[in-house]
C-alpha cells in the first residue's frame, strides 16, 4: 500500500464518520483482514472501491444547495450525456 492509498482510505473514513473500530470491521468485511498493513495491492483497491461506493451514497443525500452549480444533479430530472 502506498502512502496516498493510506491517506486516502484515512481520509474518506474521517468524512463518512467511521470510527477505528468500524474501519477495522469495513476492512475485515471487504477482505477478511482486520489491519491496513496487512492488505495486499488489490485488497486495498477493494478496500478503497469500498470506500468510494459509500461516498456516493454519502454525498447522494447532500442538500442540492450544496452541489456545485453544472453536476448533473442540479440540471434536474434529465442528466444530459454528451
């Protein structure tokens, strides 16, 4: 795992409020391992994978005043794909 993976898997944690305790059963959860250091490449990428799937999830249920001014989401029903 490189240092970026670590901050980043840290990083997303802190913004979806997961404690230590509940990071170490995401990643037990995700790849039958309790620890970070004990991830291998693609486990971590799982477990990253994890992580963005919720943040989706998460900023799903933002209020729309909080979403940038071009996404999609503020376009209304219709998404518009180029």
């Amino acid at each position: 795992m490189t240092a970026q993976e670590r901050k980043a898997i840290f990083a997303m944690c802190r913004d979806l409020h997961i404690d230590e305790d509940n990071r170490h059963a995401l990643i037990y959860g995700v790849t039958g391992k309790e620890s970070l250091t004990e991830l291998n490449d693609s486990e971590t990428k799982a477990v990253i994978h994890e992580l963005m799937e919720r943040m989706k999830l998460h900023n799903r249920s933002a209020p729309l005043e909080n979403l940038a001014v071009d996404t999609p989401q503020c376009i209304g029903s219709k998404n518009i794909v180029s």
